[in-house]
C-alpha cells in the first residue's frame, strides 16, 4: 500500500470514526479538514449542535472498534420525553420499555476522542486544508493551505465533509449527477440551562425535555457539566412568531414569558446568548449517486437531514459499520465494488430515515402536547407489552433495532394506518383500557400478508 492510499475529507464525527475503521483494516489513513485544529486553537463553532443523542446504531459501530466504554461516561441517559406545557406542568412519555434510552453527548469531546483514537492507530490529520477541487479522472485533489494551493494524489477518496460537502460539490459538476437540497421553513438558535447555585441539575437530567407550542418549540438536553443546552425552532419569517419578529429585548422577553416561562426563569443567560448566537438554517440534502470514480460520499456528504429523529450521526455511524463490512467481504484492493454495492443497498435506508426526520419535526412540534397522542402512545406501548414481536413501535426499531430503515419505515406505515382506526372510536379515551388488543394484532398480520 502506498502512502495515503486512502483520503478522507472530514475530521469529524464521521470522518474520524471512518478513519478507526480503515486503519484497523491495515489500510495508510490521511484525514483533512478545512477548519483549525480545535485541540490547539479552540474556537467558537457558532450554529452547530453540541449535543448529539447517541442510540443503538452508534452504540453498535462504537463497540466494534472498541470505544463503548470510553464513550459511555461522556454520555447521560434520557429514557423519554419530557413534555412541558404553557402552564409550567410536564408529562412523561418514555421511549421505549424501562432500561431503553438515548444518550445526550457533547459533539467537541466526543469527536476529540475518536480523532485521538484514530491517531494512536496511526491515522494522520491535517488541517486547514481546505478542499477547492477534486478532479476524478486523475484522482488528483486540490487544497488551498496557509502556504498556498497544494494539489495530491489521492488513489481512493472518502468524502464524511457534511451537508456542504466539497467532494460532492465536485461530483455535481460531472454529467448524470442528481441533486436536491430542502430548507425548511424553521432555524435554530443554541441556548442554555446552566447549572443551579448548589451545582445541580435545574430539570430532570434523564429525559430530554420539550416546549411543543404548534408551529415553534424549544428542547433541551442535559450535559454532563449539569447544564442543558436548549434549541429554539422558530420559523425564519411570516408568521406572527418567528425570528424577523424578534428585534429587541422586549420581544424575547415577551415569546419566552408567555410560551416557555418554566424555562425562562432558568436562563439568566438568555438575552445575551440570543442575540450573540447566530440563527441557523435546516437543510435536507438527498443526491445520487455518491460513487465516482474512486471517489465516495458518506455520511451527511451524501444524505443531511433535519435533526428530529436524532438518527443523523447514528445514520453516519451506521454508514461507517456497514462500509467497513463490505470491506471485509469484499477486500481492499475492489473499491469500485465496495463503493458500488454500498450505494445500491444504502440509498434506500437513508432516504427512509430522511423522511422520518421530516416527519417527526411535525409530530414534536405539534402532537405530543396533545392528549390524544398521548393516549396513542399508551396503547402502542400496551400492545408491545402484550406481543413484543409481533407489534415493534415505530421508535423503538429506529432507534433500538438493528432493522433497515426502509423495512421500519414500511412497518411504521402499517401500524400508522391501524392505529388511526383504533383513534377514530369516539369513545376511545373511556375504552382504551378494554381494547381487544388480540383484534389489532390480527389487523396487523392481515395487512402484513396483503
């Protein structure tokens, strides 16, 4: 093997997580960044989340390399939702059954460890390189560095660089590539719960927990430093509610007094933090195909997608887990192969999930406040209770299953539809209880069959 026989664009999560896995395939590994190294010169990543809810798939890939037990203690369990209403009560929807969870972790640690891992297994980083072109026919990349233009060699790409992925920029100049990028009509901002006076957590540390308001909402995550980082979703403009309206401190007061007030009187940090953090945009990213060449887009490279589901970094980890199998059946010297095959069977799952996230995003902000979808989440619970393998929620194999994402999404679809008909009794919040659950199992089968 030659020296950097393998390139990959990206030092983050994915790209440092891709980078254990080839190197504990034997292979030379150089990663490159555009930004600076964070260890050396830390700065402020303005608009990007620092927490990421780490589920089974992600749990899954760290395992195999090795990691579960470093990564766990940088980790807090959150068992459900935690659903706040404007009168300042809450209600509690758990995830899965009792031991299920998601596991709020900060992106810069997180991602520090697996870049150092990757260095002790002989990786090499290089930042501040930033990818200007990559011109496939010669596998050749161009970089703009501090000391000018630098043009490699790169016999074989990975492109983990995210949603505005350079290679994949590239790759939409060739002929036959398709492209598609969603904004919707909502931005974020980053906010933040910090600690009590005595050093504790102000909420529940294990649950994340949500303000659903309709067409606006704010959540929160704990940290392992006691604080919560919150996320406000406004939309952009047009509405009567949204972040063009927000120009003074007058008009934050008045949203966060009136919609989040339990919240607001834990921020005594928000007028700063608002008008300081930038405001960012969501963005869904869905191309084909991501093979050219030798060349390969993973990760949000190749499929970026709104964050309710929580499934983007799990949907790259999971990217990583099954290239690395493909080349341990296939071997090292078939990338065409390799690349070829994991496109094919790939696109379907991670455009299932996409369509999950975006479904979501309407269920977070506008059903789980309602007393209705609460009912339904108790009967779903009930059912799986009842016949654990036979009625699997929607969540549940999402976010603790192995199952493609197409297969969950079809299934989910299914128990939608019986769903909604056990919903429509009128009489259904009296009688939930004395459901025959037997009968929706069998509406379930029979639907499967058809």
């Amino acid at each position: 093997m030659k020296k950097n026989e393998i390139t990959i664009l990206g030092a983050g999560l994915i790209g440092s997580l891709m980078a254990i896995y080839l190197k504990r395939q034997g292979l030379d590994v150089t990663v490159y960044d555009k930004r600076p190294d964070k260890r050396k010169t830390p700065y402020y990543e303005g608009g990007r989340s620092i927490n990421m809810a780490l589920s089974h798939r992600g749990w899954k890939s760290l395992e195999e390399v090795g990691l579960k037990d470093q990564v766990l203690p940088l980790s807090i369990p959150m068992y459900g939702r935690k659903i706040h209403d404007e009168h300042g009560g809450t209600s509690f929807i758990p995830y899965g059954k009792k031991d299920q969870a998601i596991y709020s972790i900060s992106r810069g640690k997180f991602n520090q460890l697996l870049a150092e891992e990757a260095e002790r297994l002989g990786a090499e980083f290089k930042f501040e390189h930033k990818c200007l072109e990559v011109d496939f026919p010669s596998q050749k990349i161009t970089f703009e560095t501090a000391e000018g233009e630098e043009t490699l060699d790169a016999p074989v790409i990975i492109g983990a660089d995210g949603a505005y992925s350079a290679l994949r920029l590239s790759m939409q100049k060739q002929i036959r590539f398709n492209y598609k990028q969603e904004y919707i009509s909502h931005g974020y901002k980053e906010l933040t719960i910090p600690a009590t006076a005595e050093g504790e957590f102000a909420m529940d540390p294990n649950a994340l927990h949500i303000w659903p308001r309709g067409k606006f909402m704010l959540i929160a995550l704990p940290n392992p430093d006691k604080s919560f980082t919150c996320t406000l979703f406004l939309p952009f403009e047009g509405t009567k509610i949204c972040f063009d309206k927000i120009t003074d401190e007058k008009d934050l007061k008045s949203l966060f007094s009136n919609y989040f007030d339990d919240a607001y009187q834990l921020m005594p940090d928000l007028l700063e933090e608002f008008f300081r953090n930038p405001t960012s945009a969501l963005v869904n990213v869905d191309c084909y195909p991501w093979v050219q060449g030798k060349s390969l887009l993973i990760g949000d490279a190749s499929h970026a997608m709104v964050p309710f589901y929580g499934q983007g970094m799990n949907c790259g980890f999971e990217d990583c887990f099954i290239l690395n199998g493909l080349i341990d059946k296939l071997g090292t010297n078939t990338w065409d192969l390799v690349f070829e095959k994991f496109q094919k069977n790939r696109k379907r799952d991670t455009d299932a999930v996409c369509q999950l996230a975006m479904e979501n995003f309407i269920e977070m902000r506008d059903s789980v406040a309602d007393p209705k979808f609460l009912l339904r989440k108790k009967i779903e619970a009930k059912l799986h209770e009842l016949y654990p393998n036979d009625w699997i929620p929607l969540y549940t194999l999402v976010t603790f299953s192995d199952i493609s994402y197409s297969e969950a999404y079809a299934q989910g679809k299914l128990q939608e539809e019986i769903m909604d008909k056990v919903m429509a009794d009128p009489l259904i919040t009296e009688n939930w209880n004395k459901l025959d659950y037997e009968d929706i199992i069998f509406q379930m089968e029979t639907a499967k069959a058809v």
